[in-house]
C-alpha cells in the first residue's frame, strides 16, 4: 500500500470521529429569542419552527417563523426550498425548549447544510419566547 493512500484513509477514518462542525469547518450557532425575532423581522434569516402541529396550535407560531415540523415526511427536502427560496439568509430553528433545534441543526450540518442558528430556550424553556413575551401567531 502506498504511504499517501494509507495517510489519507487514516485521516478519513479519524473525520468520523470529529465533531461536525470540525470536519466540515461549520459551527451551528446558537442566538436568543430576542436577537432571532429582530433578524426575523429585519429578514436576514428564516426562521423555522420545528414543532409540530399541535404544539404550534397550543401556543401560536413565533412572529415570522416558518412552520415545518421536523418528524413530518419530507422536512428536509422542505428545508432545501426554504434555503433555495432564501439565498444567503441564514436558516434559525426553534423548538419547545432548545434542546431539538440544536440537536437538528448539528445534524443537518453534518449533512453539509451551512449557515445555520437555534434559538436558545425554544418556545417554552427557561429565557426561551414566550418568557421573552415575543409576539406569536395563531396557528390555524
């Protein structure tokens, strides 16, 4: 075996080790309800609520947000359309506590999705949304 192939199957075994945001030079980022709603608003980025439909109906959409439920069929090829529809635009995820939308994003970067935010404390959790009293929508 040839020392460069054996350096570079090496390296690729190691990769599956690293974190993704190492591997691929992303880190997902994560902003507060409050600076989120603001880049909303402003339209720098989409802002994407992961939950589901009778959580979005419990307690309303955050003000702007995109729903698209993360265990539905075909969220990620929904996702692309946002992104597509969105060029340059940051994508935001929130959920009911944080927790998901961080998990989410991660996965997604390790997919190679760039350029991606989670909002911390989700809709419900401690400094999230609604303890923020940031506007929501109805969802119908």
């Amino acid at each position: 075996m040839r020392k460069g192939a054996a350096t570079r199957r090496t390296i690729l075994a190691g990769s599956f080790l690293l974190p993704a945001s190492f591997v691929f030079g992303q880190t997902v980022t994560s902003q507060s309800p409050r600076e989120t709603f603001e880049a909303a608003q402003a339209k720098r980025i989409v802002l994407v609520d992961i939950r589901s439909p009778e959580e979005w109906a419990d307690t309303g959409l955050p003000q702007g947000a995109t729903p698209l439920d993360a265990d539905g069929a075909a969220f990620e090829p929904r996702l692309a359309g946002l992104r597509l529809d969105n060029p340059g635009k940051r994508i935001v995820l929130i959920d009911r506590t944080g927790a998901q939308a961080a998990v989410m994003a991660q996965k997604l970067a390790g997919r190679g999705w760039r350029d991606l935010g989670a909002v911390r404390g989700g809709m419900l959790g401690p400094g999230g949304w609604l303890a923020e009293k940031l506007p929501v929508t109805a969802y119908r």
